[in-house]
C-alpha cells in the first residue's frame, strides 16, 4: 500500500511548514513592534521642547570692555532696547543666556536673529562669532541673522552659557533680537525664514529698483517729452540708494554711523521731492509753488541734519524721518483721490500699487518710532510693487500702441484718400488759377508788346501827321499804315507760327528802317551801328524781347528827350549781346525814375528779366544812355 503509506508522510511536511510559518509571523511582528517603538521614541525626541532661555543683561564700563562686569546683572526679556533702561546710552552691554541642556547632548541649532549695532558671541566660553568693527565706525549688523549648528564639546550637558556682547547706539534701537535653541531642522528652517525677510527680499527690491531706474532712465531719453520718466528713474535711483541701508554693513564712506545716518535720511527728503515732481508730471500737471515749496523744505532738512551733531542729530533725524515719510503717505494718498475722482487720470493704474506703498511706509513709520515692537522695514522690500506698477503701466501702453498698429493700415488708407480728395481739390483750384494766371500774363505781354509796338508807331504817326499834316501824300500814309501792318506781324511771329527761324540781324533790319524813317521824319538824326548778328538765331521769343526793348528805348527817346541824335549799337561779342541807346536829349534823375517807373521803364526792366539780362541806366542833360547785356550761353 504505498499511496497509503505516503498521504501520513505529506500531512506532517505540511504541519511543519505551518508552523515554520507561525514563528516567522511571531518575528516579524517582534521586528516591526521595536520599530514601532523606536518611531515614538524619536518622535518624542523631537517633539521635546527646546530648553528654556534665561536672558540677563549689564552695561559695560567701555568701549574696549573684554569681558563683562561681575555685578549688575538684570533679567531681560529678548528682543531687548536697550533705550528705556538705560537712555542715552552709548557703549557696550552684555547678554548673558543660560539654559540646562539635558543628556544625551545631541546636535542643537541656535538662531540669533539680529544684534543693533555690532557685537561678538560666545559659547561656554569659546567665541563662535565676532563683527569686524566693535568701535565706531561700528558694523552695521542690525538686519543680519545668525545661525550656528552646535555639537558637543562645544555643546554641554547641564548648564549652557550664551554671552553676547553688544556695541550700539541708543538713537538707533541698540539691544539684542530674539534668540532661538532647538532641533537643527526647525532652526535652520526659522534662519532660511528671517534670512529671506531681512536680507533676501531687500536685495531683491533694491536690484528690481536698480534694474528699472535703467530701463525709464533709457526711456526718458529716447523720449525727452515723458517728463514722468525721467522723475521715475531719478526718484528710482534715490530710493536705491536710500534702501542700501537695509543691507549694508558698514557706514563707510563716513567715519560715523550718525553721518551715515544724516546722509540716508537726507536722501529720503531729496526721494520725497523727485515724487511729487513725478505724481505731478505722470498727472501731467505742473504746481510751481507745491514744487518751490517742497524743494525749499528738502534743503532746509539736509542743512539742518548735516549742522546738527552729537546727541542733537537723534531728535533732528527722527523729526525729518518723519516728514519724510508722512510727505511719502500723503503723495500716495493725494494720488489714490485723484484716482478715485477722475475717470481718465493715468493715476488710476498705480493706485492700488500707491496703497501699498502707502501701507508700509506707516508700518515702518510705527516701527522707527517704536509703537510697534520690531526692527522689520517693508518699505524697501515692497518698493518693487510700486515698479511693478509703472511696469504694468507701461505694458497696458503698449497694448494699446499694439492695437493702433494693427489698425494702422486701415487708418492710413482712410487718411490717405482723404488726402488725395483734398489734393485733388486742390490742384484743381490751383491749376485753375495758374490757367487765369497764364492767360493775364498772355493779355499782359500782349498789352506790353501791343504798348511797344504798335504804341510807339502810332505815337510816331501822331506825332508826323501834327507836325506837316499838309506835307504828307497818300503814298506816305500808305506808308506808315504798312509800318503798323509790319509791326502787328513780328507780334504775331513771336507766337511761334512762323514758317522758319530767321537770323536777328534779319528781324532787325525792318524795325531798324521804320524806327529811322520815323526819327527822321521828327527831326532826330538816327544812327546804327550793328555787327556779328547776322548768323544769331535766337528764339521767336527773345527776339521779340529784344526788339521790343529797342522800340520802347527809342520811342522814350522820341517821346521825352527833345534830343537831335540818337546812337544805337547792336553788337555781339564776349559771348553776350549787347545792346545800347545813346541821345543827346534833356536827360532825367535816374534816382527819381527808379522810384517811381514810368510805364516805359517798367516794359524795359520787364523785358530785362525775362531774357536774363543786365539793364543799365545812365543819364544827365545832353547824354542818356540806355544798354542791355544779354549773356548768349542762357539762350542757347
């Protein structure tokens, strides 16, 4: 019966393996409960409360004092001023903190939140840290959190002694800040808090106001005309400066913390000044005296504070302090109103941003007179909120010159067909009045022409006909009604009809033979002496011009001279024509004449100009001469 024989031998391996299984349950359970107990022992550990502290304080007898006094100790409670127990008081006092540390003596983290002014600490003993400067010029340590991590030796079981040595000055909040011992984890955690609170986001706003004091700074000179800008970047840098305070640590360049002092609230006033000039320009108003008046004020404080010395400088910095700050809450409360009662003031968009800035300049305000217990300024960290601001400011601008842009091409076709209507017109308008302005000078020369000409003829007709009406045969009427003829067909030539362009000596040589009959017919011997025209071609125009301007010449000789001889000379040389009427007549007051042109004169300096010439006058009684220069090279 083997399979019998094997089911016995199968049930007892599996009641071994159970039971193998019990124990290893029992085990683990065993295991996992000493865990378990060593979880609530370490939880215990650190839920342990950190050792109580037992703060005294005693003022030392120096400067140089080394180690403190054996007698006069007090207990204080920490933070401690130092100003209401001991006013007035300028030096050194020691902090001496005990606690019992209980064994066994693990790792402690130790946290000193800060010391006003400068000092040295030491544990059991054995000093762990010390400032550069425990003398004026002190160390500005007042805003720097400390932290070390203790261990034994230099950590105790039973009684543990802190000393502090603190040198300060009364004016400026002397004492010592809270003290925290605990687990290094919870301490450390307290320092990376503080740290950030006093150092971190003061450099932080010091770098956004630095940074953006640059930017308006290049905005203002890329655009002169944003005043706002430039008040901005300049108020900027004021403020940067002014906030320095928070992190610096020595008062260099100054020999001194209360010069040091004298200069950063000197700043404040000056920041006051550059931010009602900006409020005002970013409003775009402009308040001549409010500006006079706060600029007159700002300088009063600086004189004031830098006079000022010793003990005088606490009250004369805590008085311009104040109005510093009060001048700072008012322009942001001036400006949150101007917001609030007019719709379309750019102050609208830094309102909420000024509120801020006006919350924590009273915080600070309270703090640096002590109402509220604490040496914390959020001034300076929340300086960037107001940049913030003007950042947004300028973003939503640019938006809107975004959206002008994308409509710019439907603007511009708007405007330019606008234009090009108004243009239309007016070419219209002014093609119109060049065409009557064309068509008066056209009647014009006409006239001129018809005045030189025909004028000139028929005054010398005139003037024959009264003199020997009764000598004159029909021939020689004939005659000069075929002068006139030929006179009234060189106007009609000038008009360019003519069938071919004819040399001037050949246009000349007609006038010439009617001008010299009509003199000689008065009574005045005409003589010519022409040369070099013969082969000159010039337009239909300029010979009229110049033909006209002979006429004219010698009608004014025949009309006003009562002269016996006139010479006249055409001639080209030197690259020019030259022109001249020479009589021997009763002559005129060249002088008068220039003042007052007759109509002759007039056509002569007209016909003058417009063939580009020089006319020159000359006259007294018995020698008149008229000339005309004509330089050749404009005609060609």
């Amino acid at each position: 019966m083997p399979h019998q024989e094997h089911l016995p031998q199968a049930g007892r391996q599996l009641a071994h393996r159970g039971r193998l299984s019990g124990a290893k349950a029992r085990f683990a359970a065993l295991i996992g409960a000493w865990f378990f107990f060593l979880f609530l022992a370490a939880g215990a550990a650190l839920a342990q409360p950190a050792p109580e502290l037992h703060a005294e304080a005693v003022r030392g007898t120096g400067w140089d004092d080394t180690a403190p006094p054996a007698e006069g100790w007090a207990p204080v409670s920490l933070p401690d001023s130092w100003a209401t127990r001991w006013p007035d008081f300028d030096g050194v006092v020691w902090y001496r903190l005990t606690w019992d540390q209980p064994a066994p003596v693990g790792e402690a983290g130790l946290l000193l939140h800060y010391l006003n002014m400068a000092g040295e600490v030491s544990l059991n003993g054995v000093p762990i840290s010390r400032d550069d400067s425990l003398v004026e010029p002190l160390t500005r340590g007042w805003n720097t959190p400390r932290y070390w991590l203790l261990a034994p030796p230099l950590l105790k079981a039973g009684t543990n002694t802190l000393l502090v040595r603190v040198s300060g000055l009364f004016a400026y909040q002397a004492g010592l800040g809270p003290v925290s011992l605990g687990t290094p984890a919870a301490i450390q955690t307290e320092f990376e808090r503080e740290r950030v609170v006093r150092r971190d986001l003061q450099v932080l706003g010091l770098a956004v106001s630095a940074a953006v004091s640059a930017f308006f700074a290049a905005l203002w000179v890329l655009r002169r005309r944003e005043a706002a800008y430039g008040w901005f970047a300049l108020m900027s840098v004021l403020w940067l400066l002014f906030g320095y305070n928070q992190i610096a640590t020595s008062p260099w360049p100054f020999a001194s913390n209360h010069s040091w002092q004298a200069m950063n609230t000197s700043l404040l006033l000056v920041f006051d000044v550059s931010y009602i000039i900006f409020a005002l320009r970013f409003c775009q108003r402009r308040m001549p005296r409010l500006e006079a008046v706060a600029l007159l004020v700002a300088a009063a404080g600086v004189l004031d504070l830098w006079i000022a010395s010793g003990p005088a400088l606490t009250v004369h910095r805590a008085i311009w302090t104040l109005v510093g700050g009060l001048t700072v809450i008012a322009v942001n409360g001036i400006s949150i109103i101007h917001a609030l009662r007019h719709r379309d003031s750019p102050m609208r968009s830094l309102a909420p941003f000024m509120a801020v800035s006006a919350l924590t300049a009273g915080h600070d305000l309270l703090v640096f007179t002590q109402v509220i217990d604490s040496n914390i300024y959020y001034t300076t960290m929340s300086s960037y909120v107001l940049l913030l601001g003007m950042a947004l400011t300028q973003a939503a601008r640019f938006v809107q010159s975004l959206k002008r842009i994308e409509n710019f091409n439907n603007e511009l076709i708007e405007e330019v067909n606008a234009a090009k209507a108004e243009l239309a017109t007016t070419l219209a308008q002014q093609h119109s009045l060049e065409l009557a302005h064309a068509r008066i000078g056209e009647r014009v020369n006409l006239v001129s022409d018809l005045h030189d000409g025909l004028g000139g003829m028929l005054i010398g007709s005139i003037a024959t006909l009264e003199r020997r009406p009764e000598d004159l045969s029909a021939p020689q009427l004939l005659a000069m009604l075929k002068s006139l003829r030929d006179d009234l067909r060189l106007i009609i030539d000038a008009t360019g009809h003519s069938d071919g362009a004819l040399a001037f000596g050949e246009l000349l040589v007609p006038l010439r033979h009617r001008i010299s009959q009509l003199l000689d017919a008065n009574g005045i011997d005409c003589r010519w002496q022409v040369s070099g025209v013969d082969t000159l071609e010039l337009s239909p125009s300029h010979s009229l011009e110049l033909l006209r301007f002979l006429q004219e010449a010698l009608t004014n000789v025949l009309k006003h001279s009562a002269s016996r001889r006139v010479d006249v000379a055409v001639r080209r040389a030197d690259g020019e024509l030259q022109l001249s009427v020479r009589d021997d007549g009763r002559g005129f007051a060249v002088d008068a004449v220039n003042k007052a042109d007759g109509a002759g004169l007039r056509s002569l300096r007209a016909r003058a100009r417009r063939l580009g010439a020089e006319l020159q006058l000359d006259s007294r009684p018995g020698d008149t001469h008229v000339a005309l220069r004509m330089p050749l090279a404009t005609v060609a």
